[in-house]
C-alpha cells in the first residue's frame, strides 16, 4: 500500500502556529488559571489550589485539590489524580477538565459526589503544559535544536496564505515523489513504482526554507515534548524527548507532585494515548529489565476498569498505549499506581459504520503499542522535510502491513462529518516569494482538527466522563480495623487477635507496587495508651515484671498481603496485662492514624475506637 | 581532642612522612623534587583525610597561594545546606577557561568513600606546584582547564568523619528515607552501643557446633568462618544496633539510605531494578547541581569520578543491555590500559561484565548523556600492603594490617547485654582501615592516579594544521586542501555524541569573504583527492557541519574549490577542543 498525505498528516503535529503566540489561546489559557482561583473563593470549604512549579515561560502549574469536609484530612485520604493537557495541542482537554471540576464542586452536599469526595481527594492538574497549551504546539516551546545544525527554531512553518494555517504545500518538480490519489481527490500519496506510476509532486509543510539549508521547515521551536520526557523507557537523544530525563519544569513538577503524594491510589489521563478501549499489552520481558507493557498480575484491574469506561462512555475501538517517555507507563511502572489513559477525541468506532473505504479494509492491529523508541519518534516527530525521508520509507513499511488506511479513512470522514468544509482545504495556487520555486498550491487536510472536540460532543464527552472519574472514586482501596476479639490464657495474661481488611476495590498495593515498595503501606502497631498519648509497648524482656508488656507477637507489623475487596489478613499477640496503661492497637499510614482499638481486658467486651 | 573530630589521620601515624625526598641523588632522579624545602601549602603533606571543613579550607588556602590560576565557585547546595565547590584550574594566559578543552575530576559521590577528595586535590597541588619547572605539567596547564569538586556528598562526607560509622557506612546522602517501607524515616540506625565512637561487630557465643564462626586460635582477634565438618562457637549477628522500631529488624532504615551513583539520568531504574535509587532520576541537589555543571560546560572532555576500594579503573556500560558505540572502544582502551601501567595492581575493567550492574551510574550518564570519555577509579588496592609480593588470604591480609599499624585499626572484642540477644560481644575494625590505605602509602596512591587523571588531561583532543596545498583548476580557479589532525586519544566528538547527535558538531568555517568558496568535498587520502563526492546541497560550503569530529589520533581532509586570489581564513570550531583559526594564501 502507497502512503498517503493523509497518512502523513495523521501521525505529524499538527499546526504550526504562527511563530508568534495566538492571542485566542494564550488569552484562553491565562483566563483558564485565573478561574481555578476564582473557584476556590465560590468552594472554599471543598477547593484548594496548590503550585507545583512554573513552566518554562513562569506559568503556574496549578493542581486543584477537591476534598469535601469529612472526618479523615484531605491528605490522609486515598486519592484520585487527573491529568489534562501535556499535549499542547489538546486545550479543548484542559477545558473539559475544568468543566469537570466546576460540575463536581456544585455538587449538593447529600449527593453521591459528596458523599465520595468526603472520604476521597481528587487532585486536578487541566493545564499540565500551559506554554504549549498557550500557543498550540505539541511540545513546551523549550529551545531544541532540531536539525542539529547547531541552531534552534530556526525553520519553522509559516503561514504563507495569510489564511491563519500552516497546512502543506506541493508543486511540480523533477525530483517529486508525489501525485495526487486518483481515489481521493486531493489527498495525495506517494507514487507507487510497482503500479508504474511516476512521482509529479513535492509536498513541503507551508513555509519557507528559513535557514537556507535546501529543506523546509525542519526545525520549528516545538520544544521537548513532555509526553517523552518521563523515565519509564526513556527514550534518550530521540527527537522531542528532551535533554535529559525530566529535563522540563512541567514534566519535573508532575513528577513530584505523583511521588510526594503517597495516598495516589489511581491516575487518569486525558491525552493521545488510550489503555482503556481494550485491555492493554502485558509485559514481554522477562526477568529483571524494564517492563514494556502490564504485568499480567495487574492486567485485571485495567480490564476491569476498561469495562467501566467503556459503559460510561459507550466508546470501542483500538487501545493506543505507547510507553516509552510517556507519563502514564511512568505512573504504572515506577510510582506502582495504575494510570488510565484516554483520549477524548475519539473517532475510530463511529467513522467505523460511515466509510465505505474501512469496510473494505481487513481489520488490523495498531503496531504502535509497546514499540520502540525509534519508531515512537517518528509519531510525534517534527514534520519530515521531504517526503522520501526516512519517516516515509517508515510509513511505507508500516503500509505495506496494510497498518493504516482505515484509520485515515476515519479520520477523514470523521474530520468531514464535524467541520465539513474546514476539514479539507482545497489546493490553491499562490506565488512562491524566494528561490527557485515560482509557484506552489497550498491546501491539504486541516489535520490539526484532529486534536480539537468538536462542539456537539464536548457536553457529553464531560459529562460521561465525569461519571466514569467519579465511578473510580468508589473502587479506592479502603483499609480498616476491624473485629478485634481477646482470650484469657491465664490471669493477666491476654491473647488477642485482629482482623484487617480491605473494603476498598484496589488492593493498597497492585503488583508491581509490590517491587516498588510503593505507595506506603498500612502497619498495625501494639502500643501503650497513657492518657492522652501513646508509648512503644515493650516486649517482656525488656519491660518491668509488673507492667504491661508484649508476650508474643510484633510491636509492628506492616500489612503488605491485602489484595482487592474482602481480603483481609489475621494478626495474632499476646500481652501481659499489668497496672498501667491500657495496651491499644494503632492501624496507621506513615505517621497518620487510620484507626485504633483498646485491647479488651478479659472477661470485657471489645474496647471501642478511638 | 578526638582526632575524628575534624580529620581523619589514616593509620598508622607512626611512619615518617613521605614528602618529597631529600637526598641529591633522589633529586637527581625525580626532576621535579625540592632542592630547597618548600614552605606554605607547597610544603604540605598527604598523609590524611578531611572532613568537608577541612576539604574547604584546603582549596581557599590552595586558591590564595595560585590566585591566578583558581577560582572556587558554588554550584548549589546540598540536602543539609553545604556548598558544592566547583575549583576551576586555568592559566588565564593563555585564554578563559571556557575556550580550552577541559578535565572534570569529582569524588565523594559515596559518602563513606572520602579519599578521592585528596586525590583530586592533590592532582591540583601538583600540578601548580611543579608546573613552572616541569615543561611537560606547563604545557598540560596552558593548554588544558579543570573542574573539580571534591565533594559530590558532603553531607555524606561529614556523616562519616562525625558520627560513629564502619568502613562502609554510608555510602549514601543525608535526604531521609523510608528503607524499610513502613512510612517512617531513617526510625531504625545503626547504634553505637557501647559509645566507643564505632560502630563495629556484635557476635555471640553459642554452643559448640551452633555455631558458623570460630575464633583463630593464632590471633584472636580473627575470626574463622567454619568449613564443612568443623564445628564452630560463634555467630555474627551484624553491625551494632538494636531495633528501635519494634519491627524485628535491625538497622533497616538508617540515616539515607539511598545511592546518589544510581540517581543520573541514562538507564535509569528504580528501585525494585536498581537498589539504591531514588523515586526520580536526578532526585537529589547534588546530582542536579554537578548535571547542570556540566551541561553548562560543554568543554569538559574527559570525566574521572574517584571512588573509594578496588584497586579498578572502571568504565560503563554498566548493563549488559546498554551498548557503547564501538568507535569508543579505542580511546578508551588506550587510556584504561595506560592506567593499569602507571597505578600498580590496578585492573582496566567494564562495570557490568568485571563487577556489577549499575544503572543510573554518573559515568555512564556523563558517556551515554553527554558523549564524554569517563573512568571511575576505585583508590585503595588492598595488595599494596604486601606489595604484591604474595596473594593473601583475609585472615593473613588483617594480620599484616594489624602488624604494620600495631594493632590501632582493631577494636578488641568486650560484653554486651543487649536488649534482644543478651550477652553479646562487640568488636571489629574501626571505619578508617579496610577501604582505605593507611597513611604510610596515601600520597603514592594520591600520586599514581593524578598521574592517571593528567595522562587522560593530556590526551584531551587537540586540533593542528596538519597541511595546506592550494594548486590550479584552471583560470583563476584553485583546489585548496586542508589537513587537520588530532593527534591526542579523545577525539573531537566520540562516537556516542556523533550517534546521538550529542552536543553541536564541530564546524569548519570559511570566515573571509573571498576568494569565493564555490563548493567543498572530502576526501579520502592524497591520492584520491578528486574522487570524493561534493557535500551535499544542504551543506553550505563555508559553514561544513563536522558532526563526527576529528577522530582519534585522525585527520580530517577537505577540499575547497574556490574562485580568485587571496587570504582564505578558516576556523575549525569544536566544543571539546579550543578553536583553531588559520589563513591559506592563494596566489
């Protein structure tokens, strides 16, 4: 199969802007970060705003933090993190997050939202790279140098027509590799030498060759693209991906904020990637190495949770789970949280029924999922210079495997059916200004709609997808102390078991969390009540013949073996019962208290919490 | 006053110093060596350890007696607020420090591995010293520049020398860390039990036969792990420590607890991959200061990391799946197997086939990440005690320890009552001894591998005209060639920074306006000078982006075809060598 533009189009960044910021966005974005401030002052009582850095162009990266009043302190509670907007071209992402957290904070105080938000905390970061978000470019607008010509953003798309896009260019050369696709008129692709076809055109990004290096537009000020700076098989030196890992304020800030916060029992991600429509990949590596995809012993949580999502949202089609340098294998396989990922513009199962093209295509596997960093690159890469480049002889591999034409036609159809005209502009002739070149057409598919929600749908997308966020609320994992039951061997003399369970959906740990030793896990602790205060209760041996000491059993046991709903784990002491103090149980997390109980005295009934 | 307090005076004390010699016929022998004894800092000697005040007030004073020559400047802070010391070594003379090729020395990234300190500071010493009747250390100075910190840790440095520690504790930083995953941090330390200011071994007799260990019946101070049949008294039962959280276990979660040589950003794992690392690479001020150094100093060309024991000279990969760029693979051992000659008993060898897998290691992140030639040399060989003149066994190597530092490196074995084993012993070796020389043989092992570090200096990439011809091609068009070499080991991108694309590429510039430069092409040998292609359209022939340098030991041939008479000037610019400009005239 011949690549086609729209091939091209489909997997390049989209739009260049002008190289000067687009004042719509940029005002959108300022305002966006100004209401996350007006809202703490309309729910003071529900919403917090935390900074968690400052992205290269000293913008705020603000988080959002809604915990309800309720009995347990919002950082004590077991939390929910969203995260929207790491892909600057997707501000329509960032809006539907704050709409999402408008909707939340409204919510009346009996209402299920509520009553979930009272025991849980959810943490909202919409504008996770706010200076690409400002000007719509994939990346943070980072210098980086592109070409390596020893310059940075030196030759960047411009928007030749003055129509406010920089689609493509084509003209007539010698050299060209390109026609026009007889079925589509157009669109084009590459000449197919087997079909005796012989290339007409050149097909440039619209602009000029700004640093007169005989290419065009190969080296636009992008920057890094934050969805390639995560450490989770980081992809080092490929294009995008940064200087170094976490090299950028906005990565670095996210980063911490996961890390610091020990109670994050689940991430969701709005972006370019998905792992919800189908159950994603499991890991192919064996032994100690980096893992490439799931562990199969945590597989059933994102299947289970794909279900969920699929219900709320009434959405099918191909999962698209890239890893390397992504932030939400990052989440996965280093902080040991299962992270979901979405995307929610989503046009693969609808455009399923409407183009005819698709329904001649065999169904195909995406081959993007857990590859290389190579290929990864070429997804998000710059736009190639010239086609016949290394990108296309990649893509005509990947054609060849008959990978893709369906998707492009869904796009297209898909693109065609929300923005009608505006989806495909038109070749138009315009005078080339400089070198040889005299005249080009400029036109070709508005590909940059495809990071866009289209306005019919963004209610219902807010609305289901907030019913599916607020769903996971109630599958946090919810360890508690329950029956505690007390036996006399002897006088004085106390046997005592405790049972803690988990209430919760999630285990406190999933499998890989396992390796990681993360998030923190819960402890029983025996210890000495004194009035007010508690003191280590000391094991026999070491305490006075006639106070209360430990017999048997830990002073502190860490609960590492709770899996999901209903598991629970059985403790057992036995303690000497002397003059002062009352021996107590403490079921903690780090220095918090989650739960305590008085050992029942013998011939008493169960000491009551505390 | 506890002699710990401040330094550490490597034992024994009791040997004469070893500074420079006296006799006339040593002089004769030793070029460089004093006629007149030295006074000041030149007549200091290198028979101790410092702690991080110390190691201050070292560089201040060095940097008071060279003014001209250092500059100390602060990189950043760490965990505990101490000063990360950058010493910079230049001749102004000859050009700012950022123009010439330069040397980046550190040490200390482990905090009970404190010798590299001196090592790297002693290599400064020497040099300033000597340079100005040493013609081959002059050149090395006017020519080359220094980053060193001799300090990566110095939280780490300062715990050791303070606090009652062992020979290995600890390698880590002072960021509290919750080891043992309970949520609490640094809640469980090693405890000196019996406040001797060590912390040392606890061991308990058992019955015969219980027992893995048994007491050398020729030296008591020794213990013998028993063989298959034998019956041994005595079990270890681990440093010196209680469970101070009541969770069964002993010392599980001291202070630290991390590894900051796991915490840079190449190959990278976490902690369930790579023990010792941190939640996020480059997690620590330390590591962020020195990578920030480093990146703002695209001259550094050569990376040597000290660490502590060994006896190696070590270069990445540090896993197995990681592979270097085989062009390297030269350079590298030309200069690795230079240092198996100059430090004796010393091993060239790979981390991860010769020792252990490491990711995230510093010198793996400074050649993956920034394309940079870098060694590690692990400083104490146990076999200089005996000299290699015989293999021994532990047991005989603590002996011959112990006889020529008349027993100061052992703490005798006396009773505990501890709360959880009962009547114990506590006993062993004291931190200074084991992993690092005693002070009889520090200076020599101070020298060898500055010599080491100087041989890698002087072996920095150095760009020369190596030859111009201009001749005819025709009416008032000529071919211009131009040669130049590299003639040092490190050349002038490595393989990894051309594969990566690391850095900027060199450049050769055509800086004159004319004669008119009409096109450019490489070429091979003196014999095919006409056969190399014309580089290509994108390549502006006045601006050739050299992307894989001047390699090492190599050339580099261009051939201009210019139009008219003149002065061509050119410059070969290249971020790891200083820039060479030269003119060419046509007539």
């Amino acid at each position: 199969m011949i690549p086609s533009l729209l091939t091209l189009l489909s997997i390049l960044p989209v739009p260049i802007p002008p190289q000067d910021v687009p004042a719509p966005q940029a005002q959108a974005v300022s305002a966006m970060l100004r209401g996350l401030h007006g809202l703490v002052s309309q729910h003071p009582k529900r919403l917090q705003i935390e900074e968690w850095g400052r992205s290269r162009k000293d913008q705020p990266l603000l988080v959002a933090r809604v915990a309800f009043p309720g009995e347990v302190p919002a950082l004590q509670r077991p939390a929910l993190l969203l995260v929207a907007g790491l892909d600057g071209r997707r501000l329509d992402d960032s809006r539907i997050a704050i709409a999402q957290l408008e909707n939340i904070l409204k919510a009346a105080p009996e209402s299920e939202t509520a009553k979930r938000l009272a025991t849980s905390t959810l943490y909202i970061l919409p504008l996770a790279n706010p200076d690409g978000l400002a000007r719509g470019i994939a990346g943070n607008g980072a210098p980086y140098d592109d070409d390596h010509d020893g310059r940075e953003g030196e030759d960047a798309p411009e928007d030749l027509d003055g129509d406010g896009r920089a689609l493509w260019m084509r003209w007539k050369d010698a050299e060209g590799s390109w026609i026009e696709d007889p079925d589509h008129a157009g669109l084009m692709r590459k000449a197919d030498p087997e079909k005796n076809e012989r290339g007409v055109y050149r097909v440039e990004r619209e602009g000029f060759d700004a640093d007169r290096d005989e290419r065009f537009n190969e080296d636009a000020p992008g920057g890094v693209l934050l969805e390639r700076n995560f450490a989770q098989l980081y992809p080092e030196h490929e294009a995008g991906a940064g200087r170094y890992v976490l090299s950028e304020p906005e990565s670095l800030a996210l980063a911490r904020f996961v890390s610091k916060h020990p109670r994050l029992q689940l991430v969701v991600s709005y972006g370019a990637t998905d792992n919800l429509l189908e159950t994603p990949k499991k890991n192919s590596r064996k032994g100690r190495r980096a893992p490439t995809g799931y562990f199969e012993q945590d597989l059933w949580i994102y299947k289970q949770l794909g279900e969920l999502y699929r219900e709320a949202t009434g959405r099918e089609g191909k999962n698209h789970d890239e890893w390397p340098g992504r932030f939400h294998s990052w989440v996965y396989a280093h902080m040991g949280i299962p992270c979901l990922s979405t995307s929610l513009v989503h046009w693969s199962d609808k455009a399923k029924k409407e183009d005819p093209d698709a329904s001649k295509e065999e169904p195909e596997k995406r081959p993007e999922e857990n590859k290389g960093p190579e290929e990864a690159r070429e997804d998000q890469a710059p736009p190639a210079s010239q086609p016949g480049t290394k990108t296309q002889d990649k893509l005509k591999k990947k054609s060849s495997k008959g990978s893709k034409q369906s998707d492009e036609s869904k796009q297209r159809a898909w693109l065609e059916k929300h923005y009608g005209e505006e989806a495909f502009l038109p070749w138009k002739l315009h005078q080339f200004p400089e070198g040889k070149i005299r005249e080009i057409e400029i036109g070709g598919l508005n590909e940059g709609l495809l990071h866009r929600i289209p306005e019919s749908e963004k209610d219902a997308i807010t609305t289901n997808h907030l019913d599916f966020l607020l769903s996971l609320l109630d599958r946090m994992p919810q360890v508690t102390l329950g029956k505690v039951t007390s036996k006399q061997l002897a006088p004085g003399i106390v046997e005592v078991e405790a049972l803690v369970s988990n209430e919760g959906w999630l285990p406190p740990r999933i499998h890989i969390a396992t390796l990681l030793r993360r998030p923190v896990l819960p402890r029983l602790e025996a210890v000495l009540a004194t009035g007010t205060d508690w003191q280590p209760l000391l094991p026999a041996q070491e305490a006075r013949a006639t106070s209360t000491a430990l017999l048997t059993g830990p002073r502190m046991t860490l609960i590492s073996d709770l899996e999901g709903k209903g598991s629970h784990s059985k403790l057992r002491w036995t303690f000497r019962i002397g003059a002062e103090g009352q021996p107590t149980l403490l079921l903690r997390i780090g220095d918090r208290v989650l739960a305590s109980r008085a050992i029942p005295t013998p011939n008493a009934k169960n000491g009551g919490g505390r | 006053m506890n002699p710990l307090r401040h330094t550490v005076r490597a034992l024994p004390l009791l040997l004469p110093l070893l500074l420079p010699a006296v006799t006339a016929t040593t002089l004769a022998a030793q070029g460089e060596a004093d006629l007149i004894a030295p006074t000041g800092i030149e007549a200091m000697s290198w028979d101790r350890f410092r702690d991080y005040k110390g190691i201050v007030e070292l560089m201040q004073a060095m940097q008071k007696r060279w003014p001209d020559n250092i500059t100390l400047t602060p990189i950043g802070k760490s965990v505990q607020g101490r000063t990360l010391w950058v010493m910079t070594v230049n001749d102004p003379k000859t050009g700012e420090h950022s123009t010439k090729p330069a040397m980046y020395v550190d040490a200390n990234i482990h905090g009970n591995e404190v010798q590299g300190a001196e090592a790297a500071l002693y290599m400064v010493w020497y040099l300033l010293r000597f340079a100005p009747r040493v013609p081959r250390l002059q050149k090395i100075l006017s020519t080359r520049v220094f980053y060193i910190i001799p300090s990566v840790n110095p939280d780490g440095r300062d715990y050791w020398f303070h606090k009652a520690n062992t020979a290995s504790s600890s390698r880590s930083g002072q960021e509290p860390v919750d080891s043992d995953g309970d949520g609490l941090f640094d809640e469980d330390p090693p405890n000196d039990l019996d406040k001797d200011g060590h912390i040392t071994m606890m061991r308990k007799k058992v019955p015969m036969g219980e027992g893995s260990f048994r007491i050398d019946p020729a030296d008591p101070r020794i213990m013998i792990r028993v063989g298959r049949g034998e019956k041994g008294d005595y079990n270890f039962l681990g440093s010196e420590g209680i469970d101070d959280d009541g969770d069964g276990r002993i010392n599980e979660d001291g202070p630290g607890g991390y590894d900051p040589n796991r915490d840079w950003g190449s190959d990278w794992q976490p902690g369930w991959l790579q023990r010792g690392a941190r939640p996020l690479p480059f997690g620590l001020p330390e590591s962020r200061a020195v990578r920030d150094f480093l990146l703002a100093h695209p001259n550094v060309a050569g990376v040597q990391a000290y660490h502590n024991a060994g006896g190696m000279i070590l270069r990445g990969p540090g896993s197995q799946y990681v592979k270097y760029a085989s062009g390297d693979k030269r350079p590298y051992d030309i200069i690795g197997k230079k240092g198996e000659e100059l430090i004796p008993f010393y091993r060239y060898m790979v981390l991860w086939d010769d020792l252990y897998t490491v990711h995230g290691g510093f010198v793996d992140w400074t050649y993956m990440g920034l394309g940079i030639l870098s060694f590690t040399n692990e400083l104490w060989a146990r076999t200089r005690m005996d000299q290699g003149r015989k293999k021994l066994d532990r047991a005989a190597s603590t002996k011959l320890g112990g006889d020529l530092s008349f027993d100061s490196h052992i703490v005798p074995w006396k009773e505990y009552e501890h709360p959880l084993y009962g009547k114990i012993e506590i006993g062993g070796s004291v931190k200074n001894s084991g992993r690092m020389p005693p002070s009889f043989l520090i200076q020599e092992m101070l020298h060898r591998n500055s010599a080491f570090v100087l041989y890698q200096t002087e072996e920095l990439p150095e760009v020369t005209l190596a030859k111009t011809t201009v001749t005819s091609a025709g009416k008032d068009l000529y071919y211009v060639d131009v040669v130049l070499e590299n003639k040092r080991v490190t050349p002038t991108r490595t393989a990894q920074a051309t594969t990566k694309k690391i850095g900027k590429p060199d450049f050769l510039l055509v800086t004159s306006t004319t004669p008119k430069v009409l096109q450019a092409s490489r070429f091979r040998d003196a014999f095919r000078k006409n056969q190399g292609s014309p580089l290509p359209k994108a390549i502006q022939a006045t601006r050739i982006p050299i992307e894989e340098g001047i390699p090492s030991r190599g050339k580099l041939r261009i051939r201009y075809l210019v139009q008219g008479k003149g002065t061509l000037r050119l410059t070969y610019e290249a971020e790891k060598a200083k820039n060479l400009n030269f003119e060419i005239e046509i007539h």
